[in-house]
C-alpha cells in the first residue's frame, strides 16, 4: 500500500481515491478466484479460512454459495 501512495505522486486525491477503488475490486476478484481453486485443490474452509486470517464461518458466509 505504501507503494500505491508513493506511486501516486502527481495525482490529486480523487484520482488516488479512485485507482485505490479499482484495485479493491481487483483484489476481491483475485481472492474468489484464489478460494475457489483452494476449493477445487480439496482445501477445506477451515484451511482456507487460516490463510486468510478469517473465520470458518466468514469465509463460508463470503464465499460458500458460489
């Protein structure tokens, strides 16, 4: 994160505000992807749930019915 807002001298707060946006929502469609391969490997949610520093059960909730 750090890097991001080193990175983004030049721009106004807006544009940061924005960029920062975008790369949230391409964070959150890289971590369904990634629990969805987990899932597909065999991990459980419990395993799953350990490297994303959540609970079982948050992590069921977010992602268990897709």
């Amino acid at each position: 994160m750090k890097t991001l807002l080193d990175g983004a001298g030049g721009v106004g707060p807006a544009e940061a505000l924005y960029a920062l946006a975008e790369q949230r929502r391409e964070l959150a469609r890289m971590e369904s992807e990634l629990v969805a391969r987990a899932r597909s490997a065999g991990l459980s949610w419990e395993a799953i749930a350990l490297c994303l520093g959540v609970s079982k059960q948050a992590v069921h909730k977010k992602f268990g019915k897709r």
